[in-house]
C-alpha cells in the first residue's frame, strides 16, 4: 500500500505568532481525519521549534524547506540535517522549482541535499517539474526522466517522497488537469526502483480541486502551497473525498 502524504509548503510565510494561531484553528479540523494520511507543514526554520513543541504527539508531522549537503561548515545561511533533526523536523523538501530558479539549484546539488537529508533520517520530498516553454516544445517527458535520473543518484528510495510540480501550475491558479497529473506520474513512477515511493502532485491544489486530483490512481498526495496558508483551506484538503 502506498502512504498518502499531504504536505503544505509555507514558503516564506508566517512568523512564530501566525503559525502558532494557524495551528489553533488546524488542529480541531483533524478529528475526522483518516489515520492513513500523513499530514506535514512544511514551515520556515524560525516557525520550525514553536511548531515542534506543538505539534509533539500530534498526528501532524514537521517539515523544513532546505538542507545542506554539509554536516556543518562555513556556508553562511545554510542550514544542516542534525539542525533540523534537533528541532523534531521529519520531511524536507529539496529540489524545489523556486530553489532551482531563484537560487542557483542544480540537479547536482539537488543529489547532494537528498543524500544528506537521508543520511540524517530526514525523509525528503523532491520537486521535479517543467516549465510552460518545456512542456510547449514536448519537452516534458524528457526533461523530467533526466530530473530523475541525476537527482536520484545513490538516493534510497525506501525513504523518499516524490513531488510531481509543473512550474507553470505554480501559485498561478492554473492546474494540470487531474489525468495529466495522473499521466506523468505514471511515467514517474515508470522510472523508480522502488514501485511504492509516494508521489504527490503540486501546483495551485485547491480545496475546489483537491478532490479530483486524489481520486486519480497514480496520485498520492498533494503539495500545496497558497492554499496550506489558511487553516480552513489547508483543512478541506487534508479532508479531500
Ligand atoms: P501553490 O504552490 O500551491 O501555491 O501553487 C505549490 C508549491 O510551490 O509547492
């Protein structure tokens, strides 16, 4: 059986005050929440303690947002793996497209990050994805399997989430269709050594969607970003039908 993980991503959203606040409304509206589902917050690292003490014994899990290859060193504004693990973190994510755009990330350090995320027993969530102007030429398909392919080197994949994120779905309000979602999910899936890695889909997962992305068969969560940042929003989707 294949875990079904929803994580939401913060970004770089909410002080310790607003997480606290957020989780105040969250929590009550888990009660009903199947068991099955693992539900993370993937919050910015100053949110990271305040939402450990809070969160201990919760059905809810600690996400961070990056990790360093290093164990420690000098790499001013970096943060590493015993860091993250200290404060109770479970789940990183690496990769993400933002982290690739903005930041200098290439598939190489991608590797590097998710070799030391395990080596710490983090789990991490790697981001693969393409671009509008990749997916316009029918570059999709490629540019995703040779992600994969340098990105997984030496990554066990006993411990691994997969995150399936179209950068042009992102924060854009414009989905992939439920079935294009499915679609290239199977053909990630397709390229695994381990055939029950979960793999989510991301990229404007809204309450009003999340329900038709869940009942695809390939599809085993979901990564969201804008709608994780309001408890009932957040909640609705965590509940998907
Ligand atoms: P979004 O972000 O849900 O706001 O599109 C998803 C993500 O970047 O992980």
């Amino acid at each position: 059986m294949r875990k079904i993980v929803i994580a939401g991503n913060w970004k770089m959203f909410k002080t310790q005050r607003e997480a606290s606040e957020f989780l105040q409304k969250f929590m009550p509206e888990l009660e009903n929440t199947p068991e099955e589902r693992e539900v993370l917050l993937c919050a910015p690292f100053t949110a990271l303690g305040i939402l450990s003490k809070s969160l201990h014994n919760s059905r809810v899990q600690l996400g961070a947002q990056n990790v360093h290859w290093e164990d420690e060193g000098a790499y001013t504004g970096e943060i590493s793996g015993s860091m993250l693990t200290e404060v109770g973190v479970r789940y990183v994510i690496v990769g993400h497209s933002e982290r690739r755009q903005y930041f200098g990330e290439t598939d190489e350090t991608v590797n590097q990050r998710l070799l030391a995320a395990q080596r710490h027993s983090l789990t991490p969530i790697l981001c693969v994805g393409e671009t509008k102007q990749q997916r316009d030429a029918g570059d999709t398909e490629l540019l995703i399997t040779t992600q994969l392919k340098k990105d997984l080197v030496e990554v066990d994949q006993q411990n691994l989430v997969i995150a399936y994120e179209p950068i042009w779905a992102i924060g854009t309000g414009d989905t992939c269709e439920a079935t294009e979602a499915n679609r290239v999910i199977g053909l990630i899936r397709s390229q695994l050594k381990v055939p029950d890695v979960p793999i989510q889909y991301g990229g404007s997962v809204k309450p009003n969607n999340i329900d038709e992305i869940m009942a695809q068969p390939e599809i085993d969560g979901a990564l969201v970003g804008g709608a994780s940042l309001e408890p009932a929003s957040f909640a609705r989707i965590v509940n998907y039908q």
